[in-house]
C-alpha cells in the first residue's frame, strides 16, 4: 500500500484498561491500533499514553492538569468511568467530570471534535471476577454511565465507540481476558484496535 509522507500523532487517555494492565505493552490497544495505521500506510508516532490502573473522572483531569502535553495531537482516545461505577461515586459527578474531559479532549485532538474517539466503558460484571457480586446492579449503572458518556458525545459532535455489547459476550472467553479475569487480553484488545484504527483511517481520507 503506498505510504503517507506525514506522521500524526495519537494520545491515550484512561485508566486500567488504556494502559493495558495484566498484559505486555505491546498487546495494549493504543500499540496495536498504531500498528494497524502503519500496516495501512500511515506514518504514526507512538502512542503516548496518560493512564493508570484505578482512575476516576476526577483522578485524569487531575493528572491532565500536571502534564505537559504537545501543542495539539492528530488524534485522541478516551476510555474512563469504569472506576467512577467501582467507587460507587454519583452519576452527577461523572457527568461533570466527564463534560470537562471531553472539552479537554477535544482542545487536545487540534479542536477538531471528530478527532476525538470515546470508548464506551466495559462491563466488569460480565466476568469471572465479579462472581459472587450484583452483577445486574454493575450492568445498570455501567449502562447508565454510557448513556450518559454517548449523549455527551453527540452533543460535542465527537465518536463514539460502543466497546461494551460485544465484550460483554466475549469476555465469557478465557482467550479474550488477561490472567487476572477481569481485563481483557490482547486478543480482545486487538479487537478495539481496529475499530479506532478504521475510524481514524476514515478521519485521514476525508482531510486527503
């Protein structure tokens, strides 16, 4: 495939599930969708990541306010809130703080909204490592912090990934978990790669 003289530039921004945590960095979604893009002919840095195991909404905006970031990034990814759920924390709280992030996002990406890719939080409860929790509970009021991330999305006219339908069937699979059942594998992250790398894939074609 002919190759692209430019190289563009991706941030991450999460928690636990950005960052990969269980398995090797390279299996991590940010590496493998910068793979991708560079299979497809994109010239990419690699990714830089702002993540840590256990975020909330508020932790990441505390930690965004500390770096020192690029004067603008060609795309961003967003994943956060699964935390929020895990802490028992408002949904008020995760709407405030979750607008904030997005603004941020968004400055972030050049203040190009469609630059900006939000993934919907996972359902832990749908694995082996919520036995003996509500599960139900946990999958309402991860649905509801997704309504609530996805309003806000189309609102800020950025994307949206909806990553939580199907890994709620898939993380039944041992292969599509890490060996801490609760994260996925890099099989399954793999999974989420290509469909940010299609998504940015069609962001670049429409500014060619």
């Amino acid at each position: 495939m002919e190759g692209h003289e430019e190289t563009f530039s991706y941030l991450a921004l999460g928690d636990s599930y950005t960052i990969g945590e269980g398995i090797s960095l390279h299996e991590g979604f940010p590496y493998q969708t910068v793979q991708l893009l560079r299979k497809s002919g994109y010239g990419f840095h690699a990714a830089e990541i702002v993540a840590k195991t256990g975020w909330t909404t508020d932790e990441l905006l505390t930690a965004i306010a500390r770096m020192k970031f690029l004067a603008w990034y060609d795309f961003v990814s967003l994943l956060i809130g699964v935390n929020n759920q895990y802490r028992g924390r408002s949904i008020e709280e995760y709407t405030k703080q979750f607008k904030e992030l997005l603004q941020l996002g968004i400055s972030l990406a050049g203040e190009i909204p469609s630059h900006l890719i939000v993934l919907s939080i996972t359902d832990w409860g749908a694995t082996p490592f919520a036995t003996g929790r509500d599960r139900k509970k946990i999958s309402e009021e991860i649905d509801l912090l997704n309504e609530v991330s996805r309003s806000l999305c189309e609102q800020h006219k950025t994307q949206y990934i909806d990553i939580t339908s199907a890994n709620r069937t898939s993380c039944r699979e041992e292969s599509a978990l890490a060996a801490d059942k609760l994260h996925p594998s890099g099989r399954e992250y793999r999974r989420w790669a290509e469909q940010i790398s299609r998504m940015i894939v069609k962001q670049l074609e429409l500014h060619n």
